[in-house]
C-alpha cells in the first residue's frame, strides 16, 4: 500500500470512513465531497495509483469493481439509474492517486458531466 495514500489510510482504517461494503479485493465507503444523494467510492485495497497503471493481469479485478459498483446502487435502490465515473491523471480530474470509482445516483445525472 502507498504509505502516504488517503485511500490506503482508509482501506488499513488508520484514517475513519463510513464505510457501506467490503470484502477481501475492494472498499465502498461514502464520499466526503458528495455531489449527488448518493456519492459512494469504491477502492481496490491493492494500491494501484489509476486506470493508467492498470496491468493486464489486473483487468479481472477492474471487472469485479463494476459488478460491485451495481451490487452497491442496487442495494442504494438506485433503480431509476446511477453514473459510475473513474477520473484518471490531472485533466482527467483525479484528485488521489489510488484507483477508484465514483458511484452516484439518487438524482437525474446531466451531459455533458463538465
């Protein structure tokens, strides 16, 4: 894990989150900065600092977010719809360096997101 990454302070539980599910490969936890009703993150506990830096042998675990991602706006009752959004490097608008999916929902989402 990256010794200075907020996430990995989160994953290791040395920084609190409201946490909503976990397992073994992955942490959701409610984001701090919520831009809709609901504004989860769900982090791989393996440090991987963005979607750049994906592996071709991680590309597995990158499917297993998506299907917890759905798991999580199922059990949010997000059945009218949700956005999954993974910002990657500066103009990509990633803020910390460790691979995470936004999921929001709980409000229509617009396009163009910004």
């Amino acid at each position: 894990m990256g010794s200075d990454c907020v996430f990995c302070k989160i994953v290791d539980g040395r920084i609190p989150a409201k946490r909503i599910a976990e397992d073994e490969l992955y942490l959701c936890f409610a984001d701090l900065n919520a831009q809709a009703p609901t504004h989860v993150l769900l982090v791989p506990k393996q440090h991987i600092a963005s979607l750049a830096e994906i592996a071709p042998e991680q590309t597995e675990l990158l499917g297993y977010l998506m299907a917890k991602a759905a798991e999580v706006a199922r059990e949010a009752g997000l059945a009218k719809g949700y956005r999954v959004v993974i910002n990657t490097g500066v103009d990509g608008g990633q803020t910390v360096d460790h691979l995470h999916l936004h999921l929001l929902g709980g409000r229509a989402m617009h396009w163009p997101p910004g």
